[in-house]
C-alpha cells in the first residue's frame, strides 16, 4: 500500500465513521510537518447516538 493510499483508507475510515480520531499529534519543522493520527473503533453505543 503506498503512502497514498493508507492516508486515503484512514481518510475515509473516519468519514464513514467506521472509526473516530481519538488523538492527534501534529510537529511541525522548517521543511516537514508531521502528523500522528489515532483512530479507534466506533463502539454500538456510539453509533446509536449519531
């Protein structure tokens, strides 16, 4: 799986709200920003409140 692709299956997990972003870390430098991304199972008592 390229790059690409894991960033778009995440992407598109969390839209769906298949999963939730539970955390996320950003470090941002002169060149780069780095992003650390938590996702978590959507439990059956969630998606009853949505």
């Amino acid at each position: 799986m390229s790059k690409e692709e894991i960033l778009l299956d995440l992407i598109s997990k969390v839209l769906t709200r298949e999963y939730v972003l539970d955390e996320v870390r950003r470090s941002n430098t002169k060149s780069m920003q780095e992003y650390d991304f938590v996702i978590k199972k959507v439990s059956s008592k969630e998606t009853t409140h949505s």
